[in-house]
C-alpha cells in the first residue's frame, strides 16, 4: 500500500474485503483492502477518527 505500517481491522476475516488502518503522528489513514491504490486513502485527523469509533459503536 505505501510506506506506513499498516494494520488489519479485527473484525475482518480471512479472503474479506477489511479495512486497514496506519496512524502518523498528525493523521488516521483508513483503506480498503479491495482497492488499495493511495487513491482508495482517507485521512482524517485523531479527532475525527475518535468521534466516527464512538459514532460506530452508538449504532452498533
């Protein structure tokens, strides 16, 4: 995918499209496995990725 450590969501299961994550020291890079061109990349700041897990976790 690109130079960042990149980890593997844990509710992804073998041969599935998952979620990948890489945290930099100013952002949260998010990808999708299916599509792992820079393009398939969102950025979004520390912040933004906590209210979108408590968004997520409300819903589930």
């Amino acid at each position: 995918m690109s130079q960042h450590v990149w980890t593997k969501s844990s509710h992804c299961q073998e041969g599935e499209a998952c979620v990948h994550i890489s945290v930099t020291a100013e952002t949260v890079l998010l990808a999708d496995s299916a599509t792992p061109s820079p393009a398939a990349i969102l950025s979004i700041s520390h912040p933004a990725f906590t209210n979108l897990i408590r968004m997520l976790k409300a819903d589930g």
